[in-house]
C-alpha cells in the first residue's frame, strides 16, 4: 500500500506497471521499450505484467495510458513513490486504484538509528548498505508497504520523470521512526545497461551533471496604459515584443549538445531590445519543467510567455534592483509557471540603458536575472467526476528565506463571473503550529501545511465534488514581498444511466411506444439515437424516425435527465432489435441498450374450451 497517500490521476504516473509473480502482487518500472525494473527477490515464479489503466480489473491493474518509459537518475533528491499495495492490513484491503506519496530521502545515519533500534525488537533484519537509501517521514504516517515491493520511486525534473530508486523492503510500515528501504537505482546503472544492451535493447536515457543548454523563449513584456480614445477613458495593455532567456539548464546526456544551439547575445548591443537572462545562481530555486520548454518547438508545443514588472512595495525595494514577473504556460501539456525574477548588478563597466525600462544593461546588451519566487502547477486543468475527489495541484519554490518568515495560500473559485473563497492558511517557515491557521469556507477543502512548509505543495483537496464546485480556482501564495498565483479549471462530469422503459416488447398490429431514458447525467450535451437491426441484417442502421424528445430535467444535485419516446409501427418485424444509443463527453465510447421484438403469443380454441369445462366443473362440484 502507499500509506497516507493519494489516487493517482488517470496518465499521471504511466511508468507504473503492476506484476503478479506466482499469484503476489508487486510493483515495477517501465525504464525502457520492453524493460521493466523491480525486485529481484520477487523474481521466483512465472510473471504476468499488466500495462494500461489506473484502475483494477479483476485481479489486475495497470496504467490508462500507453507505457511511458522512466528515465535512470543518478542522484538521490527524490520525490515520489507509487503503487498498487494494500490499503489497510486488519483485514487487508487492496485499493480500486493506483495510489502515490510524496516522500523525502532520509540520510544514512538517520536510517541506521532507526534500524538499531528495531533491531533489539526484531531479528534477522537485512543489513543497511551503500547500495540502499531510506524514504520516509519521522513522524511516520506515510509510507509504502506491503504490497508495493519493487515498485519506483522517481523524481520529477525538468518535466522528466527518473527512477531513483526500487521499493525493497521495510518494517512497521508507517509508524513513527520507521523509514523504507529502497534498492540505489544509480549504482547499477551500468549493469542495467549491459544488460539491456546485451539483449539487443536500447539503454534507457539518463541525466548527468554537465551538461547544460540554453532555453530560448518568445515573449511579450505587458504594460498597461490609458486609452484615451477609448470608450470612458479605460485602460488598455500594450505589447512589446521581448526574448526571456534561460540559460544553463541542465539536460539529459543523451541530448545532442551540437543540435541545441546555446544563445548567443547580438553583436551589437540594442538598448531598444528587452532580452531578459535568468541566471542560475547558488540560491535560486530551481525551474521546473525546463526540458519541455526546450523541445516546445521540435514537439510543436505552443507556449506562451508574458511578462511585466513587479513591484515589491516600498518597503523592500532595494536601490538599483529591479523585479520582473513572467507568466508561462504551455497549452498541451498543461503545465504552467509564474517567476518573479530579479536584476543583477551588472558586470564589468557598461554605459547602456535599455530605453523602454530605463534598467542598466551589461555589455552584451541583455538584463541579467535570477529567480526568487515561483509558483507552479503540473496540470493546470483537471476533470473528475460528481460526488468523487480531486486534487487541484499548486506549488511554489524561492529561495532561501528567514525560517520566521509567513507563507500564506489561498485558493478561490470564479465561475460565470460569481467568486467566492474556497480555503485559506498562513502557516511559518520553520513549522511551528501556534502561528498556524486554516480557514475552511468550502466544506471538505484542505491543505497539508506540513507539505506546504517541507515540500512547497500548495495543493488543495476536495471532497465529494457537487455540480457547484465547477469552475477556475484561483491558487495564491504569498511570502514576504512576493505573491503569485496560478489557475486550475476543474471540469466535472457524470456518465449518463440508459435504461428503456420496456423489458421486452411483443409485436402487435398497432404502433407501441418505447421509450430510452438517460439519467443523472452532466454536463448539458447527451445525444439519443435510434437504430434497428432487422433479424436479416448484421449491422444495425439507424432509424428513419427518431421519436421525439422531452425537455430535460435537472436534478437536486445540478445532473440532468432526458426521455426519447419511439412510436414503433406495426412494420417492425418480429426479431429485430431496437436500440437507444446514448453518446455524452463523460462516456469514452457511445453507451448502447436493447430489446429484441417478440412473436406474439399465438391463441389456442382448446385452451379456451379446456378452461370453460374446469370452471362448470368446479361450480358443479360446489353446488351439489
């Protein structure tokens, strides 16, 4: 089980496969075409491999998605552990669908302390070596355990996932002091790829310190003005184009450093020019997903790049420093970013201006940056279902900050230009609860301020959605003179129940009504067709008369309901089949349902004269 964890979101984790090796489930990764890395000590029977939905069936479960291969990581800042294991022990439960935690590395030293002491309770536990790395919180909670063995644990970076490690093994999953035991990914590296290599595959990607590239993005530096011709005088936004530069992002090593061409700086500087270099510095945070954001062309991703400047209020503003916030999103990804970035001193002597900012410019003519806040999310536009959960993703990163410092979150919902606030926290740095707050206006709304402060995950939770839960949520973190914020659509949805209203219809010479009903459904767009199949035919044809429809119903609970009544003629021979197809946005495939029209039941003189013979005879028998 991944204890304390979360439901995986359907294509959220498509490394994931589930093994069932001699009737025992355990986990695995996908880190190539065709290889999958898990346990060895699982590896004793004959193995089943399942691949393809996020859910069970039957006594299987695997990814919706098509296998998407994980990349071999070298390090160990690791984040994230999944898996199909059981969900309580007494009695055991195996969970509907793939969970997940997020769990920091615990170092060496922490983890063997902790092995000491379950060792004076527990005998024969295995030997804590260079070759393994714990995972887990001190306060115990959330853990993987039984169930998940050999299943991965990755880290997100740059929009790439990394298997860093494998689930190996453990003791008192969950409780306080107890940590897991993960196989080191890193120190088989090249074992891993011998043997891929020496079974004619091709060796998974991997990432290395070194190898660094330059992201080049197109944007528009946002100002806003009057318009004075403008009906009643408003404010209108002027464009001007800009370049935002990101330079020396890190890159997976088998990234051809000779195709990705590094920016290179006009060779006469234009102080008309807004180009704007982010700089990695020692203390700046790091910006995620920075791999998509180099291939967006190659992958004909659209992204869009805004940025304006920031004002930090007077009493941070520091001479000569500047602050700048940039918006970045890419559509089909659905990933999304905001930097507050600020200048640098410019180095070396240097006599330009750029003209439109009135900022001092380095020799290269460019305005040299770093990150100092950011906020984020990984899927800026969700769907789920009516009456389930969800989870709204929103992060944040910055750099080192005084650990007394506040940081405040906030999400708010708009939708059809009403707004209302959903939840919000102010919580410290360094964790301390007696400046802790959480105002709950949605019922059912939290946050995790322990994630909040240890991981910088502001996401927020929501339970049993309803129709009015629809809508953009509006995620704000504040800390110290920075706030930023990030939107998520929720779309919900309710598949349509089709039912007719007859269990079977017996021809008759008159037409017959028949009807289809689809109930409970959401949102507002189901389709009613009717087709027939003819006992002559193989493939059913739809039907020339449509019927008519009701108005739609809408429920208590915002869903709807819809009738389509079907006059069927005398001209519908016995054995054909009359179907109500329903297709809705909730349903993956058009929902279909039936009834096949019967002979009529043919009468008989002899039952009639056998029926009128026993009634004289019984009233015969009681008149004597």
């Amino acid at each position: 089980r991944i204890l304390g964890g979360r439901e995986a979101p359907e294509d959220a984790i498509p490394w994931q496969v589930l093994l069932n090796i001699g009737g025992t489930r355990v986990g695995g990764t996908v880190i190539a075409e065709r290889w999958i890395l898990t346990a060895a000590h699982e590896l004793k029977h004959r193995t089943k491999v399942a691949a393809g939905q996020t859910v069970q069936v039957s006594d299987l479960a695997w990814i919706s998605t098509p296998c998407v291969c994980v990349c071999v990581y070298l390090t160990q800042t690791l984040i994230l552990a999944s898996g199909f294991g059981i969900v309580d022990i007494y009695p055991p439960r195996i969970p509907k669908s793939l969970r997940y935690a997020e769990l920091p590395v615990v170092d060496q030293e922490t983890c063997r302390r902790s092995l000491a002491e379950l060792k004076k309770r527990r005998r024969k536990l295995p030997r804590l070596t260079d070759n393994m790395f714990c995972v887990g919180l001190p306060e115990g909670a959330r853990s993987s355990c039984l169930g998940d063995s050999g299943g991965p644990f990755a880290l997100s970076d740059d929009g790439r996932f990394w298997a860093a490690g494998i689930d190996s093994w453990g003791v008192d999953c969950g409780s306080v002091g107890a940590y897991r035991v993960y196989t080191k990914v890193a120190n088989y590296l090249d074992w891993i790829n011998q043997t891929i290599h020496d079974n004619g595959g091709q060796k998974p990607a991997t990432i290395e310190e070194g190898n660094v590239a330059d992201v080049v993005l197109a944007c528009s530096l946002v100002e806003e003005g009057v318009e004075l011709g403008g009906l009643h005088g408003g404010p209108s936004f002027t464009r001007t184009p800009a370049t935002l530069v990101l330079k020396d992002v890190a890159v997976a090593a088998e990234e051809s450093l000779e195709l990705l061409t590094p920016f290179v700086p006009p060779s006469v500087p234009d102080p008309d020019a807004i180009i704007l270099e982010v700089k990695a510095t020692a203390s700046s945070p790091q910006i995620p997903n920075v791999d998509m954001l180099l291939h967006a062309d190659c992958n004909d991703l659209e992204v869009t790049c805004e940025m304006s400047q920031y004002s930090v209020g007077e009493a941070h503003k520091r001479s000569g420093v500047a602050h700048f916030m940039v918006s970045v999103s890419v559509e089909a990804s659905r990933f999304s970013m905001v930097l507050i970035l600020q200048t640098l001193a410019v180095e070396g002597p240097s006599t330009l201006v750029q003209s439109r900012l009135g900022l001092p410019l380095g020799l290269s003519g460019t305005l040299s940056t770093e990150v100092v806040f950011l906020v984020f999310s990984q899927r800026n536009s969700e769907s789920a279902q009516l009456k389930s959960d969800a989870v709204l993703h929103c992060g944040f990163r910055r750099q080192e900050a005084p650990p007394a410092q506040d940081v405040g979150v906030e999400w708010r919902l708009q939708h059809k230009g009403r707004g209302w606030k959903v939840l919000q926290t102010q919580t410290r740095l360094d964790g301390t609860e007696q400046n802790a707050a959480v105002h709950e206006e949605r019922r059912g709304s939290s946050v995790n301020l322990t994630q909040v402060v240890a991981e910088g995950d502001a996401s927020v939770f929501l339970s049993n959605l309803k129709v009015r839960d629809e809508g953009s949520y509006i995620c704000s973190v504040r800390l110290g003179p920075f706030h930023a914020q990030q939107i998520i659509r929720l779309h919900l949805f309710q598949p349509p129940q089709v039912l007719l209203s007859q269990e079977k219809l017996v021809w008759k010479e008159e037409p017959q009504t028949l009807s289809c009903h689809s109930a409970k459904y959401y949102p507002l767009d189901v389709q009613m067709e009717w087709l027939l199949l003819p006992p002559s035919d193989t493939e059913p044809t739809v039907s020339k008369d449509q019927g008519s429809l009701s108005s739609h119903r809408q429920h208590a609970d915002g869903s709807y309901s819809l009738a389509s009544h079907l006059a069927v003629p005398s001209t519908v021979a016995p054995g054909t089949q009359i179907i109500c197809r329903v297709s809705h946005r909730a349903l993956e495939a058009p929902l279909s349902v039936s009834l096949l029209v019967e002979k009529p039941q043919a009468s008989s003189y002899w039952w009639i004269v056998g029926f009128l013979i026993i009634t004289v005879l019984f009233f015969y028998q009681v008149m004597k």
